[in-house]
C-alpha cells in the first residue's frame, strides 16, 4: 500500500448534513430500503396531518395511492403556515420538508408516534423523486415543489382559495428505493390502529392505482379500542371491559379494552403513543399484573378456588382473551434494538392497579358473564 493510500488526516473526512445525509444513508432514517422503508414515508407524512386532528385543527385525513405510483396526504385544517415567522401553530412548512426532526412544539409530551422512526416530513421530502406541498390557509393557496429534497422554487402563491387545508403529494424515489410497490393492506393495517388508538381521527384511504379497481375503506372508531374490539371473533360473553384513567405517578393516561372470545387464543396488543410495543413492556406486565389480581381475587371468593388452590396461571387466564393496552405518556421511554418494549417503571403498578379495581368491578357487577369467564379459565389446562 501506498503511503498516499495511507494517508489519514483531516481532509479525508467527509461531513454530510441535512438532507444530503438522508440520501447518502437513507437506512438509518428510515430502517430499510425495501418495502418496510416505502411505508414508512407514508406514516411519516401522515403523522404531521393526523397531529393537525389531535390538536383540534382538522378533523379528517384522506390518503390516496395515485395513478402514477405516488401518495397524496391531505386534511381539512387551518392549513400548516407558509411564512417563517409570526405563528403558534409550528415551523413554516418550508422548514419542516428541509430541516431533520422538525415539528410543532406541543403542550405535553403525550403525542401521536405515527412513523417507526420520527424523523418527520424532511426524510419524505429528501428520498422522494418529487414533492409538491399545497397550502390553502387564509383564503390563499400556495405550492412548494421539491426534487429529491432540493426546491425547484420557491414557495409560490397562486392565488385565491376556498377552504382550508394542507396537501402533501410524493413519488418515492427509485434510485433509493428497492420497490415503488406499496401494499394497500399494509398501510390499512397500521391506519386502523391509529384511528382506533386516537378516536378523534377519522381516516381514508384509497387506492386509485388500477381504474379497473378502485377502492377505499374509511376508519373511525369513536369508543376507541373498545369498537376495536368488538369486532373481533365471535364473544365468550357480551361485554366489553374498557375504561380510560389518567395517572399523575406516571405522567400519563392509561386506556384498556379486553374480552373473552370463544377461540382459545390470546391476543393481547399493546401501545405506547400509539406506537406498537410488540417486546411488551411496563404496562403490558401491569396489565397482567392487574388482570391475575382481578380473576384470583374473584375466584377465591366464589370458592372456586378453595385456599389450598394455586392461582390461576397466566395461561388459564389468557385463554380466549383479546385486549388492547394502550398508554399515552409525556415522556415514554422506548427500550431494545427495534425501540419496541416500552420501560418507563411507574407504569407497571397504574396499569396493574386500574385493570384490577375496573375488572373486579365488572365481575361482580354481572355474576352472569364472569361465572362465563372463570368456567373458560378453569377448564384451560396449565403450563
């Protein structure tokens, strides 16, 4: 090797920034250059309109797969700001497609993790093809376009408009991207989460790629998890169990909704600020914590459980049961390789204590439907 091959110095280091970064590594903004990436453009985008929602500026969101392989996001709000400067509602929209991890200053912490990762717009923006973003706010409509991050003008005001709202079409690009391909299911799946997880959300999606075969399915869930779960398989008993509590000790609000369903499987999924926690975590242990403590406590005072009896065993009790755990948290504290185990400590024992106080309330409010339960339960064999 040459001593010019050798040569290490400062002048060898190269320092990427802002979008030029994005590009030049894209899988450590996005995870993947594959499909799980392409999608997460998607969330990504339509994080910055669902918070419009939560925040009471919008009230829906419609998300189209177009003709030509892009995406168009689009709300009914104030529509985002244009200008730099003057405004409470957050950064320019200028700012947002062209600065790493800018959004809205919020209230509390207790907001809405639509993307795996929260890098927000720029990343869109950065590993699109083109972007165009259109504003009608104030009676004005105006458009920003981009190409792979860079703006083809500036912002340009187009003249009057009826209505409000905010507009945010891209085509990812091929170059990055291993497949332009997105999969309508996919994204539904993750939209139906959403819009159960946050009520207040009333979300369309449609896909407009095959004029043979349009279609569209329309999300809104205004019980929450409580609709969730009503849908799904056929019931052991009628009831849903659901109740909402806000927990000073864990800066947060706890949301739970569970049944027992003829099938045998356990389906427990929890959430923290709507991100899917499938490591569990915190409140996912509180939760059986509080659910074992609820079941035991009732069986023993029925005698179904004499007191030489062990407990039920998590199995037992799990048999059937389909839930969703969901906390809401100013400071959520996401843990493991993937961020998918939620480790804030207080959160164990809220959500252990509110499952039990509102289970054991349900159990002795309908002797019917829990002698429905503690059969399934003790009839399940233990592991």
């Amino acid at each position: 090797m040459s001593e010019e091959a050798k040569a290490y110095d400062a002048s060898t280091i190269v320092v990427l920034e802002g979008l030029e970064a994005v590009r030049k590594r894209p899988g450590m903004y996005i995870g993947s250059v594959g499909e799980r990436g392409l999608h997460v453009l998607v969330f990504e985008a339509a994080e910055l309109v669902l918070d419009e929602i939560l925040g009471g500026t919008a009230r829906r969101v419609e998300i189209t797969l177009t003709a030509d392989g892009g995406v168009r996001i689009g709300d009914d709000g104030a529509g985002l700001p244009v200008e730099h400067a003057g405004h409470s509602d957050g950064p320019a929209l200028e700012t947002r497609l062209t600065v790493l991890c800018c959004g809205p200053q919020r209230a509390n912490g207790r907001f809405l993790i639509g993307g795996y990762f929260g890098v927000g717009l720029a990343v869109v923006n950065a590993l699109s093809e083109r972007l165009t973003a259109e504003v009608r706010r104030d009676g004005a409509r105006w458009v920003l376009e981009y190409e792979r991050g860079v703006a083809v003008a500036p912002p340009t005001h187009t003249g009057p408009a009826g209505g409000s709202g905010t507009a945010i079409t891209f085509r990812p690009d091929a170059e990055i991207f291993q497949t332009l391909e997105f999969s309508f299911d996919t994204l539904a799946d993750r939209l139906r989460e959403l819009a159960f997880l946050n009520r207040e959300l009333d979300i369309t999606l449609t896909d407009d790629r095959d004029p043979a075969a349009p279609r569209a399915v329309r999300f809104r869930f205004p019980n929450g998890p409580r609709d969730h779960i009503a849908e799904q398989s056929t019931p052991l008993h009628p009831d849903v169990i659901g109740f909402e509590r806000a927990y000073p000790e864990m800066e947060g609000t706890i949301e739970v909704a569970l049944r027992w369903c003829a099938s045998h499987e356990e389906r427990v999924a929890s959430y923290a600020n709507s991100r899917p926690t499938t490591g569990g975590g915190t409140h996912e242990i509180g939760f059986r914590d509080g659910l074992a403590a609820a079941v035991n406590a009732y069986a023993r005072e029925q005698q179904l459980l004499t007191p030489s009896d062990p407990d039920f065993t998590p199995t037992q009790i799990g048999a059937g049961l389909t839930a969703v755990v969901s906390v809401k948290l100013d400071h959520p504290v996401f843990e493991g390789a993937t961020r998918d185990r939620l480790g804030n400590g207080p959160v164990r024992a809220c959500v252990a204590e509110a499952v039990r106080e509102h289970l054991a309330a349900w159990l002795h409010a309908d002797p019917a439907q829990a002698a429905a339960v503690l059969a399934r339960t003790s009839m399940t064999t233990r592991h």
